[in-house]
C-alpha cells in the first residue's frame, strides 16, 4: 500500500524581478520558474524577515559611481610578509548570497531543527554537512522531511556552483566603504543590482598588472586604500 502524500505546504515567495507575490509550495524551494507577472525568470524561496528585499528597476539604467579613479589601488600587507597591490575585487549579488543563506537555514530546519552546520558561502564545513546528512535522516522526527532537505540541499549546492562561474570584478574606485578595511561593507550599485562580498575567509582580486590572486583576510597585517584622484 502506497503511503499518502502529505498535504501542500504553501508559502508566498518573492519575484527577484518585479517583487510580485508567488504562492507555491513549500517542496518546491529552490526552483526557478517564470515569474507569473513580469514572466522572467526567478528562484522560489521560503519567506525570511531578514532577506535584503530586491531592488526595484528604475526608468534610468543605474550606471556605477566612481568614489576613486582608474587608478586606485589598495595596497595590503600578509602575515608572511608579502605585498599585494590590487586594482580590483571580486564580488557577489547580494541577493542570491541572502537567497542561499536563507535556503540553508531552512533546510537544517528540515534536518530535525538541528543547528544549521553551513558555514558561510564557500567554506570547508558545506563538504563536512554532506557527510553528515545520512546520519541525520536516521535522526530526524520525519524522514520525508529529510529527504526533502537532502533535495534542497542539492539545489543549494547547484547554485553555488553557478554563482562561482559568475566572475564579476570591480574596480576600487567604484567600490563603497572600500577605504575601509572591512569586507562586509564593501558594496557596488550597477544595473539595479547591489554586489557585495561573501562572508568567506578568501579574498579574490586583480593585481596592478591584471592577474587574479587570492589571499586569506585573516592574515592581512596591514591596510592602505590609495585613492590617487
């Protein structure tokens, strides 16, 4: 005998488009789909009071302001010794950074309530969880609850693949609060999307002769933003 299929969960999610409420349910997280309203294409995710909201297009193309020059630079100096001057940083959209973070949450929800054991985009502890979603399928209360984690948990991971073939680097000069030596703040408004940097340990950046290098940030020893206007 068949098991029945438990009742549809549905939620309202966001369109990353146009704002427009989308009711779906709840299995379907992490889907993309064309928006109902504006017909493009968006990622359903479950309702979060801390999701930065996306930015409504305006009539104008937004273009990016530059706070520097061409010719800034940041000059930093690594624990081992070694100077690095770069000219351009490596940033995310914000949007699908929160999307994740928010998806992430949820499913640790699925697996039992358990403390979510993500760590930020890109860190070691995402291959860590993955050994461990066996073991919690035997634990949880549900274990349709954690198989629907488990394909959650596979979408996420899908999505973080493609965000890292998105390579969008900026220069200095454009990037906010980059005077200060504090990554989270570091922001870029371009074409109605806000770039910032993820939370992980690993900075990537271009050079003053264009090549891409990456150092860790806990071990910059010193901080030099050289505006040169």
């Amino acid at each position: 005998m068949n098991a029945p299929e438990s009742e549809p969960n549905f939620v309202v999610s966001r369109c990353q488009q146009c704002d427009g409420g989308i009711e779906f349910d709840a299995r379907q997280v992490g889907d993309s789909i064309p928006c109902p309203h504006c017909g493009q294409e968006t990622v359903l995710f479950m309702p979060s009071a801390d999701r930065v909201p996306p930015v409504i297009a305006s009539t104008a193309e937004q273009q990016p302001v530059w706070l520097g020059s061409e010719a800034s630079t940041v000059e930093v100096r690594l624990t081992s010794g070694t100077i690095l001057k770069f000219k351009a940083v490596r940033l995310y959209g914000a949007a699908e950074l929160n999307d994740l973070s928010a998806q992430k949450a949820y499913a640790a929800e699925l697996l039992d309530g358990s403390k979510s054991p993500y760590a930020p985009f890109g860190d070691i502890a995402w291959v860590v969880f993955a050994a461990t979603i066996a073991r919690k399928i035997e634990q949880t209360k549900s274990r349709e609850m954690a198989q629907n984690a488990v394909a959650l948990i596979q979408k996420i991971a899908e999505r973080e693949r493609k965000l890292r073939e998105q390579v969008n680097f900026f220069p200095v000069g454009q990037i906010q609060e980059i005077e200060n030596a504090v990554p989270s703040l570091w922001t870029v408004l371009l074409d109605r999307t806000r770039f910032v940097h993820s939370e992980e340990d690993f900075i990537t950046v271009k050079n003053t002769d264009g090549d891409v290098k990456k150092f860790r940030w806990s071990c910059v020893e010193s901080y030099e933003y050289q505006a040169n206007v």
